[in-house]
C-alpha cells in the first residue's frame, strides 16, 4: 500500500529552534525520517512546521530540497508576509500555512480569516489548524468560511467531536495522525468522520511523535488495515491527501 504522510516534522538544530512551553523537541532531520520510513511505502507527503520553529523558513526549505518525491511543505507565516514572500516559498514547495492554537508559536487564529483567505486567493493554499475539538465552539464558524482547511490529530478530544463532524459535514478535511497523543476511540472517531465524508480522513505518521504519550510505530498502519476495507485504506493512506495537496498520482 502507498502512503502519502500528511504530517510529520523535520528538526534541524542547523537552523532556529527554540523552546515552547519549556519543551524542546529532539533532533530529527530528513535522513531519521528516511531511515524511520524506509520499510514504508512513501510517495510523499507534507512536511509541517511546529511551534518551536516559529516563523522560521529555512529548515523547511533545506529539507524539502533534499527529499525525492512528491513532498509539499505546511509553513508559519506572520500575517505582515508580504506577497512577494508568500510566492517565493510557493515556488519553493510550500503549500499550505499553519495556525497552532493548542500550542502557539503562529499566527493569532484571530487573523485566520483574512490571511487565510489572502493566501488561498494568491497560491490556493489551503490551511491547517492544530486544535481541540473542544475548542471548536469558539472558532467553527470562522473555520467553516475558510475556502479550504484541515484539522490535525483528530481533534485531539472526545470532549464535543460533534463539533468536529458538523465541520466534516461542510467541507473540513481531518488528519487521522498522532493516535499516541489523541483521547477519542480511534477507530470508531475515523469511521464516523468517514461516514459523512470518505474522502476527508487523511493519514500521517506523526513523526518524530513530539511530545505524544507514544510514538508512532507501524501498528498504527496495521490498526488502520485490519478495520478497514482496501478501497478505504486507499483513500485514508493516500488519494484523499493526493487531492487535498493537489498533487497527481
């Protein structure tokens, strides 16, 4: 089976990297990840900045022109980004722009509707937003009129996941990615998330697993196997986030 990992790290102390909460992650550059995947199948996938690297560009930059395949960069950008800049990190990858509200270290989620929408207008990306389900109460209306965005990790909680499927239910992809960091029942919260839309759950490794109670291993891909048919795992290990990052098979 191939995999597209729609989410996972690459830390390079080469370049900044700077405490969050009092945590600083563990150095993971491209060849750890070549060397943690080489038994899986990736074709590609999206390389996402995490708070402890702010705004930082160069490290994402650096490792996306030393992997071979289809991979596609997820940034932080201050919303004073000038359109000039926005283009240049296009051209070199970038995809999509992240809102970390669990965690901070990006854009206030305040200024997401216009810089979201800035950005989808210019370069059509999309955006990715690091949130709990049991934040959504707060923010699922602006999220709902973004042209185009994801939620990471499940949501995270089981506490109000009805928010979660209410945005599953207008368009919002989710990334079914971190399972030894999320609360709600895995297979159970993916199969109802697939029941509105089959198309929306998208797999990732997580890697290198900052700051999760376990770190991922390749039972999370058996779990996903052996509860779902072969047409489904198709679509949550690679065709659904080939079509959300636009990427051809």
């Amino acid at each position: 089976m191939k995999l597209f990992d729609s989410h996972f790290r690459i830390i390079d102390y080469d370049f900044p990297v700077k405490k969050n909460n009092d945590y600083m992650p563990p150095s993971f550059k491209v060849n750890d990840y070549l060397n943690h995947t080489q038994q899986l199948n990736v074709v590609g996938g999206a390389i996402v900045s995490g708070s402890f690297q702010g705004f930082d560009q160069d490290y994402l930059i650096s490792a996306l022109n030393q992997l071979q395949g289809q991979f596609v960069g997820i940034t932080q950008l201050p919303a004073s980004t000038s359109d000039d800049e926005i283009l240049r990190l296009h051209d070199e990858g970038v995809r999509g722009i992240r809102f970390n509200v669990k965690r901070g270290g990006s854009e206030d989620i305040a200024l997401i509707k216009t810089f979201a929408q800035r950005v989808y207008d210019l370069v059509g990306w999309h955006s990715e937003i690091y949130i709990e389900s049991k934040q959504l109460n707060d923010y699922k209306e602006i999220i709902s009129s973004l042209p185009k965005v994801s939620i990471d990790h499940l949501g995270l909680t089981a506490d109000d996941f009805d928010d979660l499927k209410a945005l599953v239910k207008q368009g919002v992809y989710v990334k079914a990615t971190g399972f030894g960091r999320i609360e709600v029942e895995l297979i159970a919260a993916i199969k109802e998330l697939i029941d509105i839309n089959p198309d929306a759950i998208m797999f990732g490794t997580d890697l290198p697993s900052t700051r999760a109670k376990r770190p991922f291993s390749e039972q999370d891909i058996e779990l996903i196997q052996k509860h779902f048919d072969e047409e489904t795992q198709e679509k949550i290990f690679y065709k659904n986030a080939l079509k959300f990052y636009r990427i051809s098979e």
